[in-house]
C-alpha cells in the first residue's frame, strides 16, 4: 500500500535545488529497459511533476 504525501503541507523553505545531472546519470539514447546491464533504470515516464516518488 503506497502512502500518499501532500505536498502543500510539507515545508520546502530549506530544500536545495540541483541539476538533473549532478543526482542522476542523463542517458541520451533510448534505452531498452528490459535489455539493459544498467542495475537501474528510470525514464521521464516515471517521473510524475510535483511527485516525491519515482513510479
């Protein structure tokens, strides 16, 4: 059972914000997911605007 998070209550007056580049490795080639040695793989598909979580 996934928890859902409001993001209107949580307090971001201290994040910092980082290039893509500097938290994950940019790929500029398509990718099979399912024929890749990458241990792990997340394309724009999982990533939701305003969302903590990668689907």
């Amino acid at each position: 059972m996934q928890k859902t998070i409001k993001l209107e209550h949580i307090d971001r007056s201290e994040w910092k914000s980082y290039p893509f580049g500097k938290i994950a490795q940019s790929i500029g080639e398509r990718v099979d997911p399912n024929n890749t040695e990458l241990t792990t793989y997340v394309g724009l598909e999982h990533i939701d605007p305003e969302s903590l979580h990668i689907k």
